[in-house]
C-alpha cells in the first residue's frame, strides 16, 4: 500500500514537470514577472498621487515610510522622500492618469501572455483578433490593480478609520481585513483564469 502511494505520488510529481515543460510556463512566468515589475513604478506613483489627492499623505510618513526606511539607505531614503514629496505635493492629477495608463498597459502585457498560457493549458486555440484581445486585457489589467489596490487599502488604510478597537475586537477586526484581501485578490485571480483564455 505505501509503496503504491510513493509510485502514485511520483507519478504526479513527473506529469505536473512535464505539462510545465510541455506548456513553456517557465518562459510565461518571466514574460508576465517582467511586465507586472516594470508596472511597479507606475503603479506606485498612481497610488502615491491618489494619496495626495485624497489628502492622505499621513499614511506615506506614519505607515509606508518607516518601514521602507529600514530596508533602504539613507541616501536611497532621500531620493525616495524627494520623489514621493514632490509626487504628494503636486500635480496630483497627472500622476493618477499618466501613472494609471501606464500601469494599465504594462500589465496588460503580463495579461496576455496570461491568456496565452491558460490557452495552453485548457488546449483552447486562440481565435479572437488582435483588437479584442488587447482590449480585453487592458480591461483585464485594470480590473486586477483596482482589485490589488483595494486589498492593499483594506488591510493598510481600514485601521484608521476604527482607531484603537481593544485587543479582542482589534483581532476580529485584523481577521476580517486580511479574509477580505483574500477575498478580493481571489476575485482577480478568477476573473484571469475565467475571462482570460478564448473559451468564447
């Protein structure tokens, strides 16, 4: 019996290798990791300004700030305080639009290399024409950092508006806010693999 169970599991452990390798995910995985890291910037910078609009940017020096200070060197510090000062005290505006278009076409590229895995993986040819692919993985890439935005604004921003709950509310409180992450980063993932590949 135990020795059927280790056949079995290495059985499966040698299909899962080679459908990774027969569906080229290792290179998908480097194409979306690249697109999704050069949307980072962009990323930050939209939310750095909506921050600023939002006349939050109490969150940047008492949550964000300290935290990245610890990781960084003082002269990185500076440069990263200078920019992030520069992006809250201003031109709000731009950085939320310039920096959420950019960020929405950056992802897209990870979406659609997405989609063309999940193809791969579902044995579904893709059809549809080059338009409506593009458009729908730039609804695509926006619905995700809207979701991803969200679950970080749950678990990071909701503190501040219950203040100091108590100890036994305050662990409820931490509980809900992470399920609730969860939930919406859930929700990005299936909304991916569902209307990602070309099941149409």
């Amino acid at each position: 019996m135990a020795t059927e169970q280790r056949s079995g599991r290495r059985a499966l452990v040698r299909e899962l290798v080679d459908a990774f390798d027969r569906n080229d995910l290792l290179l998908f995985a480097s194409a979306m990791s690249f697109q999704v890291l050069t949307a980072v910037v962009p990323v930050l910078l939209f939310v750095l300004g909506l921050l600023g609009l939002l006349e939050l940017t109490e969150v940047w020096r008492s949550d964000v700030r300290p935290s990245i200070a610890e990781s960084v060197s003082p002269a990185a510090m500076k440069v990263i305080d200078d920019t992030v000062t520069r992006v809250l005290g201003s031109k709000q505006v731009f950085w939320i639009t310039a920096g959420a278009a950019l960020a929405v076409w950056q992802v897209s590229g990870g979406v659609r290399a997405a989609m063309d895995v999940l193809n791969r993986v579902h044995g579904v040819q893709e059809d549809r024409p080059w338009r409506a692919r593009h458009v729908r993985s730039l609804w695509l890439a926006a619905v995700l950092i809207a979701l991803i935005i969200a679950a970080a604004a749950v678990v990071n921003l909701t503190p501040l508006l219950y203040g100091d709950p108590g100890p036994a509310l305050g662990v409820l409180l931490l509980l809900a806010r992470w399920a609730a992450a969860a939930a919406l980063l859930a929700l990005a993932v299936g909304l991916l693999v569902h209307r990602g590949p070309d099941f149409e």
